[in-house]
C-alpha cells in the first residue's frame, strides 16, 4: 500500500502529486519511514542497466 507513494526511484512523491494534505503526508513520509527500517521497504531502487 505505502508503494503506491513512491516514485520508480524508491523517493517519496510529493504532497501535489499524490494528493494528499499536510497531515496526510506527514503521516505517510513516517510511515514509509517506519517501513524502511523495519525492512518492509527498500530505502532505493537499483535499476541500473
């Protein structure tokens, strides 16, 4: 669910893009955080090709 609120980078997308108000997003950048450490989330994509 919180994947859909990262770019293909593996950044966190912006309030304006994802719609969201101050609060959500503050409440979504912690939880991805949150997800990132537990190792849920990756912290960046390598897609290098």
């Amino acid at each position: 669910v919180l994947a859909r609120f990262l770019n293909p980078i593996g950044k966190i997308d912006a309030a304006r893009r994802t719609g969201a108000s101050r609060k959500q997003q503050a409440r979504i950048v912690q939880a991805i955080k949150r997800a990132r450490f537990l190792g849920l989330l990756p912290y960046a994509i390598n897609d290098t090709r």
